[in-house]
C-alpha cells in the first residue's frame, strides 16, 4: 500500500494518511472487526455503511 500511495503522489495524486490507513483497516477481515471499528472511529471517519 505504501509503494502505490507513494506512486499517487509522484503522479500529482497525493493520498493523505488517515485515507491510507482507513483503506488497509477496512481490507482487514472479520477477526478484526473489533479494531478496525475502534480505529477507524478514533479517525473521526466512522460510518457503519462503509465497514
């Protein structure tokens, strides 16, 4: 994930952090439901359609 946010931003895309970790959080499977629930609240971005 780094190496193509890293490519995004070469190509004038820049991709900001908390959108990166909200992306790898949510690609995360069941067992860490509970993680990724409490993290991606704690990012301020929490929606439950999006999960």
């Amino acid at each position: 994930m780094k190496h193509i946010a890293d490519e995004c931003r070469l190509a004038g895309a820049p991709i900001d952090d908390d959108d990166l970790v909200l992306h790898i959080l949510r690609g995360l499977g069941s067992e860490y439901r509970e993680l990724t629930t409490t993290s991606i609240y704690e990012l301020g971005s929490f929606d439950l359609y999006a999960i």
